[in-house]
DNA sequence: GCCCAGGAGAAGG
DNA sequence: CCTTCTCATGGG
C-alpha cells in the first residue's frame, strides 16, 4: 500500500474489486440513513491520483463511533483506515466475506423477476449495523417518509452524539456520531418531538431507557435464535413485524427476515399476486420462497420498485 | 383541503 | 385469530 505524505499514522490504503460492491447502491437502498455523499472534486483528496482512476463518488459516514471515508472508481472501492480497523470491523460491517455473485445466481435462478432485480440491484451489500441504531432509526420509520426520518435522525445525532472530524479539509466534515444509549435516555419525550418523531416520542424514550437499564441487552441477544430474537425486539415499545424484521436483516445479520412495507407489498402484488395480499401473506410467501436468502431478495426488491423507472411490472 | 409515508398499538369484534 | 381506527408531521 502506498504511503503518501499527508496520511495519519498506521493507515493504509484499502483496495476491494467493485464488481459487487457498489456504494450508492448499498447506501441509497434503504438500509443506512446517515452515510452522506460527498461533493466531487475532492481537492485534498490522495485517492484521486492514487491509482490512476477518477473517482466516481465519494462517502462518509460513522459506523458505532468509528469515522469512515469510502471512494469508487469504475473498478474499485478504496479506503483509508487501519489495517486492524478493516480487518476487525469494517469487513464485518461491509458483509465482505459473503459471495454476492453466487446469491445473486441463486436467487436469480428462482423466477425471473428476482433475476432482473437481482441484476437491477447487482452491487447493493446488505450492512451488518449497530443495533441500538436499527432499533431507534426503524422505530421512527413507522408511518413515516424517509427524508423525514433521516432529518430526525440527523437531529439526535447533532443534539446528542459527538461531534467528529472525518476528512480534513473535506466538505463531509464535521459529522456526528449516533447518541450513545444512555444519551437518550436521558431525554424526555419532548426532546425526541423537537427532533421531529412525532406521536413516536414515547416508544423512543421507553426503548431507549430498557437498553440503556439492560433491561433489554441487545448485544447479548445476538445468541438468540430468529424466533426468539424476534420475540425479544417485539417487546420493546414501537417494535412490531416489520421493524423487528428490519433490526434483524440490517444488524443481526440474520438473512431469513423479509420486511413488509407499503412499498415491498406493493411489488410482490405486482410480481408474485393475483389477488389482495395481506402483509403476513406476503411475508409468509416470500420466506417459503426466497428461504435463507430472503433478507437479500426483499433489498433487491425494495431497491428496484424505488429507482427503477417504469409504472408496474407485470408478470 | 386530501393523501401518503419502510407501522404499531389499542379496541372491538 | 381478525379488522379498524388513531397517532404527529411535512411534502406533493
């Protein structure tokens, strides 16, 4: 690895093949909500004549307090880190050691409409995230648009998380880390109002002051099977189907989750229906049929009826 | 004004 | 078990 100048001590240079791994797609698919995109060009930016490739896009984000700048050129992913940073948590948190081709030949050998939103959504790497930051972030998202959920959560952030400096001299910085537990729980409902979670308030401060009491220990509950980890998140307070199925899939890796929201049902109806389909229907249909690869086919999905550009797929 | 947004919880069948 | 209603808030 090249070591240039103007490099903090013990980093290297990161290099991963980007046939697989595409950092718009696996930011912008709905997983993550705090990964912000960074305006190109990046004048102090040694990645840029590094390899020889322009970049293509640039990423910042905090992932559980460690800061994170990612690059894409045409061919590759690049990042400056540690190497004990890499090799300890961001090859866990990218999913690098899953075979993304082989699942998406598995799935797409199931039907052809998951081969062409398989294709379509090629490069999306499903995160293996915090799950105090799951549990909070899908609690919000109840009856809830995006763009608003990423606005409250920036708000807690700033309010309530520490303040880091990721890239000197770039546009990304400064940048806030995800509140702590116990920062939450201190707050009153009324804070998480102000923030904009709305009638959301309570369930925030209620869940908030179980993980923070270890009430509920969501870093012990990772040896629970699906089933009783599903019961488990369940019985926090604005935790129910889909967003225990979202905690699961986006930070416990657990693959066989299918999140039903209006969008995903409104795609299975096109694809999959002849008739109305309830939510456990739908749910229930696509665990039988996607199996253990059902969490990667539902982001496929989710990722294809919101950025693909046509009125409904037929059959 | 109406309708919708990555739904959950409570009430009443 | 099921269905229906409400919840706060901003944007189209």
């Amino acid at each position: 690895m090249n070591q240039t100048g103007r490099q903090k001590a013990n980093t290297v240079w990161i290099e991963l093949p980007a046939d697989h791994f595409d950092l718009e797609k696996t930011f912008e698919c709905g997983q993550c909500f705090r990964w912000k995109k960074i305006d190109l060009p990046i004048t102090s930016d040694p990645a840029s004549s590094h390899h020889g490739n322009p970049v293509i896009h640039a990423y910042g984000g905090i992932a559980s307090g460690k800061g994170l700048v990612l690059y894409q050129t045409e061919r590759d992913i690049l990042m400056e880190t540690t190497h004990q940073d890499f090799e300890g948590f961001w090859s866990h948190y990218f999913d690098l050691m899953t075979d993304y081709e082989a699942i998406e030949k598995r799935l797409g050998g199931l039907d052809p409409v998951m081969a062409d939103a398989a294709e379509f959504g090629r490069g999306i790497r499903i995160l293996r995230q915090d799950p105090w930051e799951m549990l909070i972030t899908f609690i919000l998202s109840g009856n809830n648009n995006i763009p608003r959920i990423k606005g409250t959560i920036e708000k807690l952030s700033e309010w309530y998380g520490e303040k880091m400096t990721l890239h000197e001299g770039s546009t990304v910085s400064p940048m806030w880390a995800f509140p702590t537990p116990s920062a939450l729980a201190a707050l009153d409902p009324e804070a998480f109002r102000k923030a904009g979670a709305g009638y959301r308030d309570r369930y925030l401060h209620e869940s908030a002051q179980r993980v923070a009491s270890g009430t509920a220990d969501l870093d012990a509950w990772t040896a629970l099977d699906d089933h009783e980890l599903r019961k488990a998140l369940i019985s926090l307070p604005g935790v129910g189907e889909k967003v225990a199925d979202c905690i699961m899939l986006f930070s416990y890796g657990r693959m066989s989750a299918f999140p039903v929201d209006t969008w995903v049902k409104r795609m299975m109806h096109q694809a999959y229906f002849d008739h109305e389909a309830g939510l456990k229907e739908i749910g229930d249909f696509a665990r039988q049929h996607f199996g253990g690869f059902a969490g990667y086919a539902q982001q496929y999905l989710f990722y294809w009826i919101r950025n693909r550009k046509m009125e409904a797929y037929v059959k």
